[in-house]
C-alpha cells in the first residue's frame, strides 16, 4: 500500500482499489468464486496496478500465481503495472525482473520501469526505499502518464 500511496503521490493520481490475496486464501482456487472474479475485474480496469510478493523460493508466491493465472492474455491489457517483491537478501534482487516483471507483459501490462526490489531489513524505511526508486522511474511512468 505504501509504494501505491508514493506512486500516486508522484503521479498526481490516487489509491485505488487495494486486493489482499490473503484475505481469498483457498477462494483464488476456487473458479466459482465471485469475490475473487469481482476482484479481477477490478484489476483489470485500473490506471496503474501495483503488484506486491514476497520473494519465496527466489520469485513471487504460489498464492499470487493462482490467481495471475486465472487471467488469460491480454487480460491486463494497457494497464501500466509496477511489480514489487521484498526479499531477505539482496541476491534475490533480480526475481522482480526475471519473474515477476515477464509474467505482467505476459498478461499484457505495460511495464515501463524496472521493478521495486525492497529488503525485509529495509521495510523500515520504505518511503526513503521507494522515494529512491521513484527518482529513477518517474520519467518513464510519466511517459505512459495515466489517462494519455
């Protein structure tokens, strides 16, 4: 929620709609589930998609797998998504781009920045974390601004 709120800050935009995937737990399985289908609905017609895992196993978790792949290409079509992973070390840095980022295209997001790494020992001080990523990312998500 914190890269969301800076993001739009940044971006003179605002939060929107905010998915816990925990609060579904076995539901993201369940094909009937209509919560979850509301869910990705959501999703699907947002400005902007922040898309947050904790690196498990070096890439993002099986409960956010689940429910990405209930969406079938170009399901997140012209959505500008912004993947996100914490991870306990930094040799785990890499698995926003290599996993996370290449999953998003596939389900044909556009990903105009690299992703936000965060280190669990950084969560602290994750404005300051995310204040430095924006300093690096805010050309390229202006250039697909919101709306143009």
């Amino acid at each position: 929620m914190a890269v969301a709120e800076q993001l739009a800050v940044s971006m003179s935009g605002k939060v929107g709609p905010v998915v816990e995937l925990a609060d579904h737990g076995p539901a993201v399985l369940d094909p009937d589930s209509a919560q979850v289908r509301a869910d990705m609905v959501t999703l699907s017609g947002v400005d902007v998609l922040v898309v947050a895992s904790p690196t498990y196993k070096a890439t993002y978790t099986g409960l956010l797998k689940a429910f990405l792949d209930r969406y079938g290409p170009p399901a997140l079509d012209g959505v500008v998504a912004v993947p996100v992973m914490v991870g306990g070390a930094p040799a785990h840095a890499m698995a926003v781009e290599v996993h996370l980022h290449p999953l998003l295209v596939e389900l044909g997001a556009v990903t105009p920045t690299r992703g936000l790494f965060v280190l669990e020992s950084d969560i602290d001080r994750l404005t300051g974390v995310v204040a430095d990523w924006l300093t690096g990312a805010r050309t390229a998500l202006r250039m697909v601004r919101i709306g143009d």
